[in-house]
C-alpha cells in the first residue's frame, strides 16, 4: 500500500467530509492521442501519441492506496516549522467564517504537511475515459448535489436530471482546470477515481479548535 498527497478545493472537501463526494477526475498528463481502456493490464493502458505506444500508470494509485487530502489551513499560534506539538490548525472550507480567524494567514494547500492532514482515503477503483463520458450517477458522486433535479413548473424527466447534472459538472470542471487549458470543451483524457473516506480515530497530537 502507498500513500500519496492529494489537493481538493474547499467545496469539496466539504463534500467529502459530508460523504457526497465519493469520485474524483483528474486531467492526465500529458495527454495522450489515444488511449484503449481495454489494453489495461496491471493497472497500466496502452497509449498512442500519434507516433508510438507507451503504457501510463494512475501517478495518484491503485485499489487499495491511500491519499492524504491537502486542502487550505492555517496555523494560529505556531509555524509550518515547528511542528505538529501544541500546533492549533484551523481548515478554511470550515473554519472560514470563523470571526476568530479574520486577521489569520491561509496558507497554500501545497504546503500542508501530512501531519496537519484531517481527511485520508482510500482507493476503491481507477479507470480512464474521456471527460464528456461523465454520467448522471457520476456527477452526483463527484459531490454535485441531487437537489438539482427540482426545477419549479417543469416537469422532471430522466434527460433534464442528466443535463442538469452535467452542466452543473462542467460549471465546477471548468473553474478548477479551464485556466490551465483543460476546460470541458476538450474532452481531454482524465484519471476517474473511485474513494471512500476513512474513519480515524481522534488526533492527540494536534490541537483542533
């Protein structure tokens, strides 16, 4: 088993601590001019670059690996540096509001170490598929909440459900990946990842406002 970080913005992380958010796509680098999802064997597929066959592997792991959520935190009366001992972390998608944290400094989910992690998963499935292959069921666990699928004085019907899914998918898509040129319009190729989170006992070793 091998333990990886991961980085999800603060909705998310809100999804997942709720047990909305069960799946994650993430874009696959670089992308690939085919690949055949049925040519995986040992969790490897077979790409085509246009010009040669190469095989790629999931950089986030397998069934059964781990991963350590990072998302963005701050520190109240101590520094990255010293540690986690007598260290007060406070989590931004649920301590944001928090009138204590107004004159706080949020740091960078790239910078929190494994010990100021509250969230860890475990991985259950990994495939891959174009983005725009995304169904209805997917969508709702990629953490796109299922209240969606009322719309006053219209009626529901299973192809408004899926669009509505979808385009509220492409909405949260879209404001993560489109600056760095992966938007929806390119179906690019993405990991999907299959997760549940793992219950952990209460931290000793860290304080929790």
């Amino acid at each position: 088993m091998k333990v990886r970080p991961i980085i999800f913005s603060g909705d998310m992380v809100n999804a997942i601590l709720a047990g909305n958010k069960t799946q994650t796509r993430r874009v696959i680098k670089p992308q690939p001019w085919l690949i055949d999802p049925a040519e995986k064997e040992y969790h490897k597929w077979e790409c085509y670059d246009g010009k040669n066959y190469y095989l790629i592997e999931c950089p986030y792991g397998q069934p059964g690996d781990r991963l350590w959520v990072r998302e963005t935190w701050g520190l109240y009366n101590t520094e990255p540096k010293d540690g986690p001992e007598k260290a007060m972390i406070f989590y931004k998608a649920s301590d944001g509001e928090n009138h204590e944290l107004r004159y706080q400094l949020w740091r960078s989910p790239i910078f929190m170490p494994r010990w100021a992690s509250r969230i860890t998963l475990e991985i259950e499935s990994v495939r891959v598929e174009r983005l725009q292959e995304i169904s209805t069921d997917d969508c709702i666990d990629e953490g796109i909440e299922d209240e969606f699928c009322i719309v006053a004085n219209v009626p529901i019907t299973k192809d408004l459900v899926a669009d509505i899914a979808r385009d509220r998918f492409r909405e949260l898509w879209d404001s993560i990946n489109a600056k760095s040129g992966y938007g929806w319009d390119t179906n690019c190729w993405v990991w999907v990842i299959g997760f549940k989170k793992l219950e952990t006992a209460p931290r000793t070793d860290v304080l929790n406002y």
